[in-house]
C-alpha cells in the first residue's frame, strides 16, 4: 500500500510507503505519473515543486507496473482543490494507462476517505 498526500494521515502511517506532497500539484504528479508509465522523460525541477523526485515517482510506476491487480482510490482532497475536475479526469486516465500494463480500477471514496 503506498498513499500519496499532503499531509500524514491514519492511512498513511499504516501503509508500506507515504509520499507527500505538496498542496496543489495533485495535476503536475499524476501527469508525470502517466509520462513515466508510458516511458516518457519527466522534468526533474516541474516534479521537484511537487515535493517529490522523478525517482520517487519512477518507482511508484514500477511498482504499480508490477502489481497483480492494482486500486487507485481518492477522496476530497483530490476533488476539492485546483483543477478539481481535471485532476479526476486525469486520475481517471492513469488508471486507464495502468491497464495496459496490469488491471487497475479507479475508486471516488466520500470525503476524507
């Protein structure tokens, strides 16, 4: 299990690995996530503002690459910040970029999860 967030929550102490990162770059990481799932090269300094690095992103995708099945869930912090729309529709779009690796599914959970 590895949750990505701004902030240290329950979850994310029981999880195997805690990426956070910083408040609004929810877009900017899931669009590098999708890059490097296709192979693509990421701009160290635009994942940088993140909070997070290229390497850190690349072994998420190895792992989720990995996986046997694989869940993406999200909540209101995804939804109820910049882009909110278009952060779904790119979660969304992983999720889909993700099946042509492994099977992985979406899930919106209500409020804070």
């Amino acid at each position: 299990v590895v949750v990505v967030d701004v902030r240290e929550t329950p979850s994310s102490r029981a999880a195997d690995e805690f990426l956070q990162l910083r408040p609004g770059t929810d877009f900017e990481v899931i669009t590098a996530l999708k890059a490097l799932a296709r192979g693509q090269p990421v701009d160290e300094d635009r994942v940088a503002a993140s909070g997070l690095n290229a390497a850190q992103l690349g072994a998420l995708v190895a792992r989720m690459k990995q996986a046997r099945y694989g869940a993406i869930f999200f909540g209101s912090g995804l939804t109820g910040t910049r882009g909110k729309h278009m952060n779904a529709a790119a979660i969304q779009s992983l999720t889909a970029e993700m099946n042509a690796h492994t099977k992985f599914v979406v899930v919106p959970m209500r409020d804070h999860g």
